[in-house]
C-alpha cells in the first residue's frame, strides 16, 4: 500500500516519498509526515536472521513506496558498504546490564554517517524518478559534525555538489582538520569569519532568495538541504532499531515479542523520533527514554508540558545535543494533535515569536511511551568512568548521557527489562572528554597522543578516520566574511 507525505502545518496536501526527500522541507514551513505508518510485517524469526542491508530493504520500503525494489537496493548497497567498518554495520556491545548499539562504524565516526551516507543515493534517485536534470547543489552551515558526514556520504556522487560553511574560529582542531582534508571532485569547504549563527542565517537566505534561484535553475542547479528534517534521514534511523531487536533475538538475550527499552542522547530529537517509528510500526518497544545533557528542554517539557527556549545556552561536553530547539520535535506535537495542523502551527508560531508553549492536558496523556532525564556534566564523567571501571568499556560524552539518564531511569522505575542505547559516537571523536573522565594523567597530551593513549587502554585500533588526518593535506582553504556567502557559492559553480 502507498505511503505518501503530508505537512506538518499544511492543508492535507500530499506528495510522494521522492518528492518530500528532493523539497527537504514543506513550502508552508511545515515538516513532511507519512499520512500513515505502515506495519512491520515480517515474521520476527525472518528478522532475526537478516543482515543490516537487508532490513533495511524492509523497514524503507514501507515507507518510501515510490522507489522500486531495485532503486532502493541499489540505494542501500552503495549506502551500507566499506565506509563501514565492520559487516555489521551497527553492532550491539552488552555492558553494564545494558546493550550499546553501536551507530559509529561509518566514514566520520558518529551516528550522522548511518543517514548521510544513503540521502545522497535516495535524492539523485529522487531526482532521476522526478524528471528534474538538474545538478542538486547541498548547501550546509555546520557547527562542527554535519557537515563533515554530509560531504563524506555526497563526496563523487554523481549528479551532486556539495558546499560546506564552518565557523573558522568555532570548531575544534581535529573537526577543522576533517573538514579541510576532504576529499572529493564535487565538495567545497569555506571557512567564515563569523560564527555558526552568522553562517547558519546565510545559508537560509540564500535558499529563500529568488533571484539566485533563477540564477542557479538558469546555469543547470538546484538547491537542496541534507538537514535533519529531511524525510530521507528519518527513515533510514528506523532501520538500526528494528535491526538490534532482530540481533537480541537471534542472540537469544530475548524471545521474539519481548518488550525492550530504548534509550536515545537526543539533541534534535531525530533518532528517538525514528525509535518511536519502529515502535508505531510493531516494534515490541515499552518505553523511549530520551537523555538530554545541561540544555535540558525536553526534560523539562516531559515533566511539565512547556517548551521553553528561553534560557541560558550551554556548552558541554556533548556538542552535538547542545540544542534549545528539536526540529524534529515538530512531528511528535503534530501527533499529539491528532494531526491538526492548525494547531500544530500554532504551536510553532508561538515558539518562534515568544520562545515557548505549553501542549494541552489531552496531549500530555499522549506521552506516555517517552520517559525524559538528564546528566550534569559531573554525572556524565562519572558515567564515562563508571562504564570504564564496570566494564572495560569506554563511551564517549554523548553516549554517556543516555547511559547515566539509564540508571536514573532504573532507579525512578524498578524497570529492569532488556535495554539498548544508542550509542552515538565513537570515544576517539572526543578523546579529551574521554580520557580526562577516565584519569588525570592524560592532560597534557595532544589530540592524536590522546587518540594513541585510547587504544593503549582498550586493545582497539585507532579508527581509519582519525588515522587518515594525521597526515592528510589539506585541500580547501577558502575563508569568506559571512555576507561574502552568496558571491562564494557563484564562484564555486561558476555562475555570475
Ligand atoms: C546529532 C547527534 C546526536 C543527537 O541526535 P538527534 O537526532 O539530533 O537528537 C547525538 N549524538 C551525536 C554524537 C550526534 O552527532
């Protein structure tokens, strides 16, 4: 049966699964929902014995009916292939009482590369199926770790170019060393002088900006966005969770139907809204746990039913969850609404004039399979060093904030049924954090010292994307004021 996509703040209208991956996000500025969510309807014993590409030919073809059977596979075989580390794809590691699903085997070691490196394969797919000819141009402002997986999973696809902005002074060493060190024909790195709002503010211009549309259609491009929002990231988050219930199965560690938890470090709340999917769809899942580090919105809306922004940003020492507002928060409030997207955009308008709002009673009632937390900074050191000293088993900061909100968890509920974190980033991404959580003889030491440090402690190599830029050149060095942004991108295509 066909699944097709609506808005979160339209008037019913539908598009097709292709057509919402190529627009990224609604025209009304709503986000694209499916009008409904198909079954997981596969025998959990067949499950249990696929391989990663193979569910995840199940779990998307559900949702993107518009593809062919062959298109998605070859989608999924140039996505899931040796960028990947192990044939796993995402592997399972049982410690501490807990199963660490791990999403960071890709090209930059971070759960990002598990979408990003299939968008790129699903939109010129896309574009193909919608008769457009156009080059799709991906234009990205990153604070550090999208835009690194972005390039790496459009870097020589065919049909694409990708152009990457980054706060030249806003970034660490070792994120500015990925970012410039990128190879590829079709990818361009700019350093702006300004910061990331300044870059994320001029991205946005330029895709409302008409004239340079014209412009651009003109010369043979297109403009799109491999922003989280985008249908073609969600749904291919689905496939790890229905993927690691198949692997506790077939592992024995559960019987088919058994109820698991789930816990998420959520940041723009699209991973655990892709968990809630898988649950929707039949996954046997009782409760979402969503951890949250010091910018704790979302706790705080789990306990009162206010979402406020209004407040103080922190940073810590999980860059990538430092966020005051969950884009993706958007389709479970649509949700909450039984899909009235009047309400909806209220809801939205609120929050970007005043900075919050509060959902009803009736909604609330609508939240019973999250359950929300936090760590300190303090509580997730000490959840770096318990799982080390536990277990031999080392996490990075963000994976630790879902493992300490894991314990509050236990301790609030007396839950103990099997449970699976998301583990989202390799500890070599933030060897400092790590390595101080584990001990205080290792300040002092450089990044790649640190990273060699690592390895010493637990037996595993350093990651091929660590290794790789130690001593990669550099090839991109390009650094533009922010309001040089658009004459920046007219040079690169040669347009203008
Ligand atoms: C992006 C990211 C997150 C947050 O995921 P959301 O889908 O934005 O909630 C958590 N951890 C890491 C390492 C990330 O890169």
């Amino acid at each position: 049966m066909q699944v097709l996509y609506k808005s979160t703040r339209g008037n019913g209208e539908t598009v097709t699964a292709s057509q919402a991956i190529l627009k990224g996000l609604s025209e009304d500025g709503g986000l694209f929902v499916p009008t409904r969510i198909p079954d997981l309807d596969v025998p959990m014993e067949r499950l249990a014995e696929m391989t990663y590409q193979d569910t995840a030919y199940e779990v998307m073809s559900r949702f993107l009916t518009d593809y062919t059977e062959e298109e998605l596979k070859n989608c999924i075989a140039r996505a899931y292939d040796s960028k990947f580390d192990t044939e796993e794809i995402a592997p399972l590691h049982k410690a501490d009482g807990a199963y660490f699903l791990e999403l960071f085997h890709g090209a930059t070691i971070a759960f990002k590369d598990m979408a990003l490196s299939i968008l790129p394969h699903l939109m010129t797919t896309a574009a193909k199926k919608n008769r457009t000819d156009k080059e799709i141009v991906i234009l990205t402002a990153t604070s550090g770790d999208t835009g690194k997986a972005a390039m790496a999973g459009f870097a020589d696809v065919p049909g694409t170019k990708i152009i990457v902005f980054y706060p030249k002074h806003g970034v660490s060493p070792i994120q500015e060393k990925q970012m410039v060190t990128q190879k590829g024909n079709n990818t361009y790195v700019v350093g702006i002088t300004g910061n990331f709002d300044d870059a994320q503010g001029a991205v946005k211009r330029m895709f409302n900006d008409r004239e340079l549309a014209e412009e651009l259609e003109a010369a043979g491009y297109q403009f799109s966005s491999a922003n989280s929002i985008n249908i073609g990231r969600l749904v291919p988050q689905i496939v790890y969770y229905v993927y690691a219930y198949g692997k506790l199965v077939k592992s024995g560690e559960i019987q088919a139907g058994q109820e698991i938890n789930v816990v998420v470090p959520t940041g723009n709340f699209g991973n655990i809204l892709a968990a809630y999917y898988a649950k929707l769809m039949g996954l046997p899942v009782n409760r979402l746990i969503c951890a949250s580090n010091e910018n704790k919105v979302l706790f705080d809306f789990f306990r009162t039913g206010t979402y406020d922004r209004n407040r103080d940003f922190i940073l810590t020492s999980s860059p990538s969850m430092d966020i005051l507002i969950s884009s993706n928060l958007e389709r479970l409030i649509y949700r909450l609404t039984g899909e009235n997207a009047k309400k909806c955009r209220e809801f939205m308008e609120a929050l970007s004039r005043g900075g919050e709002y509060t959902i009803t009673e009736e909604m609330r009632e609508g939240l019973g399979d999250f359950y929300g937390n936090f760590c300190s900074e303090g509580e997730t050191r000490e959840a770096i060093s318990a799982t080390y000293y536990g277990s031999g088993y080392v996490i990075d900061p963000h994976t630790a904030v879902a493992a300490g909100v894991y314990q509050k968890y236990l301790r609030d509920t007396g839950d103990d049924r099997a449970t699976v974190i998301a583990s989202t980033a390799s500890p070599y991404k933030f060897t400092r954090s790590v390595m101080d959580a584990i001990s205080d003889r290792y300040q002092g030491l450089d990044d790649f010292a640190l990273a060699d440090a690592l390895s010493a402690l637990t037996g595993v190599k350093v990651p091929k994307a660590v290794e790789e830029i130690r001593t990669a050149p550099v090839l991109h060095d390009t650094v533009v004021d922010a309001v040089e942004m658009p004459s920046a991108v007219k040079k690169i295509l040669g347009i203008g």
